[in-house]
C-alpha cells in the first residue's frame, strides 16, 4: 500500500460513475481491502476498459498482491491491453514510493477463460487422470478427429445425407456449452439433423474416447474440465481461495459453463466483478447465454452492486438518441441512456435506395464524399448482417478502384503450412497426438494414410517412444530421409534439447520442413516470411508447450496465403460483418440491408429471445459511428438464378426495428439509381432534325 503523504490521484482521470466502480470496496480495521460482488453495466463508448483496468490497478494499490487477482477475459490481445493499462497507472501512482508495486510478471493470472483453465488442469491433472502433457486441439483438428471416427462409424456411406464434420462438431459444442441435451439441441437449431439424433450420440461418444484415448483437450473440454475440478467442493474451495479478487470482462458473452465456473470460485460473491453490456450480448450462436448478465445480481444475498456506465465518449449525441431509442424498445434489459458532450452533428439518417445497386452506388457515393471533406478511408465502415451482403458493392468498389479490407477471414493456424509446422512440435509434445502424427507423417513422399496408420501402430506398440520409429519399414520414396526424420523428433523430445532453449527447436524443425515446404506448395515467398514470423514470435514464450497451447487458443487474425494479394494503398475502406465489428469504432458507419429478413435475419423470427438479440445487434452497429451513421434499406431485391437481363424482384419490407418513435430520431430520405436521374432530360424541344436526307446524301 502506497504511503499516507501520497498526492497523486490515480483515479483522477476518471468520471463520477467510473470511480465509483474502480473504487468500490473498502478497508477492514486490519488494513484488507474487500468488496462484495459488483456488476458494472458498461453502455457503448462509455470506457469500460478503462473503467476495468482502474479497478484492477486500484486493488493492486490498496494493497492486494498481484498474484491473488484472476482478471478473466476473451481475447488474449484484450488480456495485454488490460495489464499494459494496469501496469501504467500503478506506475504513475507509486513513482518515487520505492519499490514497484507490480512484479516483473505483470498480471500472473491475466488471460483468456481457456488460457487459465489450461494452466489449471495441468496444475491438476492427476486429480483428474490427465497426463500433464495433454495436448490442446484447434477447431480444425477437432474436427478432424470428429471426421476419422465418423469414418469408422460408417456414418458416411449412410444412403441418406449425414452431417458434415464441422457441423457435427457444431453440434457437439453446442450441446456441452449450454448443458442442453442432443434432442433439444437439434429441435433448437438443426432440425434437419433431428432424424439422427440416436447416430450423433454414438458419434459424440466415440469422439470423446478417442481424444482420452490421445490425451488431448479440444477448446469445450479445457472449460468443462475445469467445471467439473471445481464442482468439487475442495477444488473449488482451494482455487478459489487462491485468489482475493476476480475480475471478468465482457460477461454479456459467458456461456453457462463459464458462469458455473464462477459461482464455484466465489459463491458469496465476494471479491468478483463483472463487467459487460446486456445490450451488446450478440453470440448466442456461440452458446453466450445474456441470462448470465441479467440474472447475476439475484445470485447472491444480499443482491450485487449494479454500476451503470452511461457517459459515451465515442459517439455525438443524435447518434446516442437514435441507439437509445431502439434499444429502449427491448423486453428486458438494465435501463440506461447514453448521453454526450457531444451535442453537435446531424441526425442519423435512414435512406431509402430502389434496389441493391442503388444501395452500392449511394455508398460509394457517400463515402467518396466523405473522403473530399477529410474523413479518410480507414475511418469509415460499411457493416452488414451477413457476409454475402456485401457482393454488389464489392464489385461496384473495384470498378471505382476503391482498395477495401473485409474482415471475418481464416485463422492463422488454418494455414496448412503453418499447420505442418507446429504439427511436428505438437506430435513432440505429445507422442499420443494421433492427429498430428497424421499430419505429419504425411507430409514425407510416398506416405499415404495407410501407411501412416501402420506407422503409428508401430509406434504405440514400442510405447509412444520415437526411437521405436528407426524399426519400421517406411515406404521406398520417403526411406532415404526416414534417417534423418527419426533424429529429428528425437531430439525434440531429449529433454537436454529442451533445456538449450526450447525455441532452437523450430529452426531444426524448418530446416527439415523446408524440401517438404518446396515439394507441396507455391508461393513460397510468403509462406517463408509466415515461418518466419512464427520462429520470431515463438521467443516470447518460456516453454514449448506454453506457445502450442497459447498459440492455439488465440492465433493471430490471418495468414500470407490466405489474404490475398498486400494491399499496396496508404488508405482503405473497412467492411465488416456486426459480429467482427463488435468493439470497433469509425467516424462514420453504413449499415447494409436494414429491412426485415436481414434486420432481423429471417432465421432469427421464430423466437421472441432471437428477435431481441438481433436488435442488440443492430445497436451495436449504430453505435460503432462516432459523428455519421447512415441505415439503408433497398425497397426491392431481386430474385437470384434468372437471365441476367431479367428484373424478378421482391419487394423488401420495413424493418420491424424502425418504429414510428426511432424514425423521429432519423433524417429520413430516397436515393435513386444515376440511370433513373439520367431520364430526366428537362423542357422538350420542338426542332426537328432531317435524319433521313443525310443517311441518304452518305451515298
């Protein structure tokens, strides 16, 4: 705890109702600081991320150690952010106090939701019969393993069509995410699977024994793992009191598993804090579960502490009244308004344009304005509900030559050569790892997938020991370097080789990659500097397993052979799906579709709950425009799979989100097509040309 002559205001920066939530708790007698359990509901715009790092920095302060504070979030980019802020106000409060409060570490117990749990059931993998050298599978290993034992099912030579792997996956995950069983999951959201139901549970039986059976975790497991640790009342209670305080970010986006977690940690709710946005909870898809928010107050005795954030520093405030407005419509949500110092700026506006064309060229339009008055490219947005909304502008910005960025792409881990890359180090960490052996053996000429199954028996038999490989008879087109493969993994797995700097070992691993990288893939340019990156940034991590693991659960956004072609231009307009653009911010916002079918979806009108969700999506559009906010909405779509000369259309109605009381908050207006403009050839003339003598004089 910093001296009592301290004079710096650590919280000084911060506006009344941020304070409060920083600052709330209070010192026992004994000089413990304590609180009861706290939401603070954070609007739009209105800080949160500051509002959270203050707390946190203030706990730290007040004299908690660092390594008592489980700060929990959903990315790993927000878990940096968060201890960088940390770090800097408690650098600021203790300047000249001696010491630094915070330890070389940081945050020790910062990170992701999976990221803890990771670290936690390797602290206790033998209370739950887990090698400590479990590996972690990503999305597309999972769904591989899901694939190989639909193969063995014989669920793919059924003589009616059977699920895919990714969505039988999808399924599974869905299932375990919100503790709901098969058959009401399929009623929910995969009727057409519903027929099935009694095969995908043999499915999802067999694909859990077989990830036991390899020792592997796949992202749902490392949370229901934990779940089931703390379940235990000792476990719970021994975890739980290792820390004083626990911090959640975005809570809005927790699904059941998560929320349980918590409650086991903390049961009466002492030193927890959750941070969020009923109105911005908009993955239900991905199980979050906005009840978990909602309900979070009435868990406890007496009730938590609710803390409304409403003061918005994004936005001006005809932006914030038209937002408020349509969220204020909702059935059930903590009541907030908005509001700015910003008074100046226009209305919204709400345009009207005749069809998808004339949605595209009213865009480009406005955005080439926009650009003439300053307001450059990179800072405006074009969002959309679904990704294929935005096809006819695409093509219109290419004939205009307007560089654009779309985001929503492929992980970086899905790129197959960094795929093979970290396969090796995965099959090395883990001897077990069926997949990544898989991938790897085939990787060398000439080894198909029944000579890698072979292989791998073989090595089972000689006790997962990869000395036991220089015995098996490879085929003939790889024997020549089955040498020096067999010294390679060898060597990944000499614990003396570990101790040299484990990262070395991605340099062996690329060197023997490298004839393999040249034999199956072009583009190699860019596929070099991608291994290249992945060797760099493989030295911030301390163990082999901590970059697979970590690696895993959050790899960066994108990979050279999947970007397409660098965008040579010093500026770019930014489209993006709502989902993506959840916690970005541009001075000015267009938001495609705004029309029923698309805003709601129509597959989200069959329930009131996905009713409302869809407003929370469309309010998290509005509010991602700091000063200009435009909502279009086509007033007829035409009909896919017609000649391309024909005009079939449908005629698009109002969306059911933009009552009578929101389009008072809009500047309403229509935009028609150039070529319609075009017609209009003013006042009539009466003089009259001879065409007919001059065709005739021509010969």
């Amino acid at each position: 705890m910093l001296p009592a002559e301290q004079t710096y205001d650590h919280l000084g920066t911060l506006n009344p109702a941020q304070r409060q939530a920083a600052a709330y708790g209070e010192l026992s007698q004994d000089k413990v600081f304590s609180a009861g359990p706290l939401l603070v509901i954070a609007g739009a715009g209105t800080g949160k991320t500051m509002t959270l790092a203050h707390r946190v920095a203030h706990l730290v302060i007040s004299g908690i150690s660092p390594e008592r504070i489980l700060l929990l979030t959903f990315t790993r980019r927000a878990s940096q952010e968060m201890t960088r802020r940390v770090e800097s106000i408690v650098r600021a409060a203790t300047k000249g106090h001696g010491a630094a409060v915070l330890p070389a570490a940081g945050l020790p117990w910062s990170g992701t939701f999976h990221s803890v749990a990771n670290r936690l059931l390797r602290r206790f993998a033998h209370n739950l019969g887990l090698d400590p050298g479990f590996s972690v599978l990503d999305r597309g290993d999972a769904a591989d393993i899901m694939d190989v034992v639909r193969h063995e099912l014989k669920l793919t030579r059924t003589s009616r069509r059977f699920p895919k792997k990714d969505t039988c996956l999808a399924i599974y995950s869905r299932c375990v995410n919100t503790r709901r069983p098969l058959s009401a999951t399929l009623d929910a959201t995969y009727p057409w699977c519903a027929d099935w139901a009694d095969e995908l549970a043999e499915l999802f039986r067999h694909y859990v024994l077989r990830k036991q059976q390899n020792q592997a975790l796949d992202y749902d497991d490392l949370l229901l793992y934990w779940q089931h640790l703390v379940m235990e009342q000792e476990f719970a209670e021994q975890i739980g009191s290792s820390f004083d305080h626990v911090l959640v970010d975005e809570y809005q986006d927790t699904n059941l598993v998560q929320a349980q977690i918590l409650n086991a940690l903390k049961p009466d709710g002492k030193g927890i804090t959750v941070v969020g946005d009923d109105a911005q909870s908009i993955y239900s898809f991905r199980a979050a579960e906005v009840e978990n928010i909602l309900g979070f107050p009435d868990q406890y005795m007496p009730s938590a502490q609710i803390i409304t954030l409403e003061q918005n520093y994004r936005s001006t405030q005809p932006v914030l009244d038209s937002a408020n407005q349509l969220i204020a419509e909702s059935q059930r949500q903590y009541r907030k308004n908005l509001f700015s110092e910003r008074k100046d700026g226009s209305k919204p506006r709400y345009v009207t344009v005749e069809d998808g064309d004339a949605e595209a060229e009213y865009v480009v339009k406005s955005i080439l304005e926009n650009r003439e008055l300053g307001i450059q490219l990179k800072e405006q947005a074009v969002l959309f509900r679904g990704s294929h909304h935005s096809d006819r502008l695409e093509l219109e910005l290419v004939r205009r030559n307007i560089p654009y960025v779309k985001y929503g792409g492929l992980k970086f881990l899905e790129a197959a050569h960094v795929k093979d890359l970290l396969s090796v180090l995965k099959w090395a960490e883990n001897p077990k790892n069926e997949i990544a052996a898989f991938r790897v053996l085939k990787l060398m000429p000439g080894m198909g997938p029944a000579h890698a199954t072979r292989c791998f028996e073989h090595l089972a038999i000689g006790d997962h020991l990869f000395s036991a490989l220089r015995s098996f008879r490879a085929p003939a087109a790889c024997r020549e370097g089955w040498t020096a493969f067999c010294d390679l993994l060898e060597s990944l797995s000499d614990a003396e080789f570990e101790e040299q700097g484990w990262q070395s070992q991605l340099s062996a691993v690329r060197c023997w990659y490298q004839p393999q990288l040249e034999r199956l893939y072009d583009g190699l340019d860019t596929r070099e500097a991608d291994l290249e990156q992945l060797e760099q940034v493989s030295g911030r991590y301390p163990t082999r397993e901590r970059f697979l693991t970590e690696l895993t659960l959050d790899p960066p956004s994108a990979a050279g052979d999947l970007a397409g072609d660098p965008l040579l231009d010093e500026d770019y307009l930014v489209l993006s799906t709502v989902h993506s653009a959840k916690g970005q911010e541009w001075e000015s916002v267009f938001v495609l579709n705004v029309s029923d079918g698309n805003f709601p979806s129509e597959f989200a009108t069959g329930k009131p709950e996905m009713i409302e969700e869809e407003r929370r999506l469309l309010y998290v559009a509005m509010t991602r425009a700091k000063q200009s906010l435009s909502l279009i909405a086509p007033l007829r779509y035409h009909v896919t799979q017609q000649r391309r000369d024909g005009d079939k259309h449908v005629y698009g109605a109002r969306s059911r989100f933009m009552t009578e009381a929101l389009l008072e908050t809009l500047e309403k207006r229509f935009e028609g097509r150039s070529e319609a403009r075009a017609g209009q050839f003013g006042r009539r003339s009466g003089r009259q040309i001879d065409v007919a003598s001059r065709l005739r004089e021509m010969w």
